[in-house]
C-alpha cells in the first residue's frame, strides 16, 4: 500500500520533466536547430542501442539490405539546403514505424522516448520549413537564375528514395509478422539511418 504513493509521485515528476522538456523543444528558434537535432538524433541512438544487447544469431539468416539511399552513404555540403525536408521525412516514417513496434523485449519507456523525440522534432522542423519558405522565397528564385550548370547537376537528398526505403522497411515487417527477428533486424537497420543522420548535423555548422 505504500508504494501507492510513491508511483504516483514517480509519475507526476516524469510529467513534470515530460512537459519542461516540451517547452523548452518549442521556445528554441530556428538559428539552433542544428543543435536540437544533434542532441535528439544522438538521444535516439543511445535508446536504440540499449534496447538490444547483442543480436540474435538465428536472425542472421533473415537479414536483408533495406538500401539506404546513396545520397545519404557520400553527404556533400552542397546537400545542405536538403538536410531539413530531409530529416522531417526521417523523423514522421520512423515516428510511423516505432509506431507499429509488438516486440515486448523492448522496454515501452524507450520506445515512447523515441517517439516524443521524433514528434517534437517534427514540428520544430516544420516550424523551421515554412519560415524558410517565407523568408527565402525571392532569394531562391535569384539563386536559380543565376545557378551555374555545373551547379545545377549537384546531386540532392531525394524524400521520394527516402520514402521507399522506409516502404521497405515497414514491408519487410508485415511480411516477417512482425516477428522479433523481424524488429531486432529493423533496430538495427535505424540505428544505422540515424547515424548517417547525426553526421548530417554538422553541415548546419559549416560556413
């Protein structure tokens, strides 16, 4: 009986935290969202990598390749412009997917933990999307005119690829039932998209 109090205690603080961690996502302008985004891609990795000690060798046999797009594996500064829609992609499709997670080896503490992080860093970057539309509308169109054909062929981060690779992955779980090899093998295939996404961070700190 007296423990009653005590998880009610727990709970009322994790709010508590919960929300101060909200407000202080929201109250960030856009000039740091270079930082958000390290701190909660980096968060992210931490959680995915205490979820599994070590991988299961009777799922080796159902691994497969979800093909990460090129563009994320030989990252330019010249994709800079892209990173944003680019993790706003990355964030709602592994938002969807952790969505779906059945696996009970996982403790459900982490999996929301990840999820909130994904949501907020959705709107913040959304936030940060339109203010860019509105504030660089005319000087995108100059930078279009006057773009060099050289500069025209620099490859972009393509959603559209993104978007099939996370078709893939969520294909593969419906067709494994999502099975816990299934989810031990897609932990591992994200944890590997977000690294490639936390290296990504440090092109909004290059002039």
């Amino acid at each position: 009986i007296s423990t009653i109090p005590d998880m009610i205690q727990k709970c009322l603080w994790l709010e508590f935290l919960m929300g101060m961690f909200i407000a202080g996502t929201l109250s960030l302008d856009c000039n740091l969202l270079n930082v958000h985004l390290r701190r909660v891609t980096w968060q992210n990795l931490r959680l995915l990598s205490s979820m599994s000690n070590s991988f299961p060798v009777e799922c080796l046999r159902e691994n497969i390749a979800f093909e990460l797009p090129q563009e994320f594996l030989q990252y330019t500064q010249h994709m800079k412009r892209d990173i944003k829609k680019a993790f706003y992609e990355m964030s709602l499709q592994t938002f969807n997917i952790f969505s779906q997670h059945t696996f009970k080896s996982w403790k459900e503490r982490h999996v929301k933990q990840i999820q909130i992080g994904l949501d907020q860093q959705a709107e913040y970057l959304n936030q940060c999307l339109e203010e860019d539309k509105n504030e660089n509308e005319d000087m995108k169109e100059m930078k279009e005119n006057e773009m060099k054909p050289s500069e025209a062929r620099v490859p972009q981060l393509s959603n559209l690829e993104l978007r099939r690779y996370f078709n893939r992955i969520d294909n593969f779980l419906k067709e494994k039932k999502y099975s816990d090899c299934a989810w031990e093998i897609v932990q591992v295939e994200i944890r590997r998209c977000l690294y490639y996404f936390y290296k990504f961070t440090a092109l909004f700190r290059r002039k």
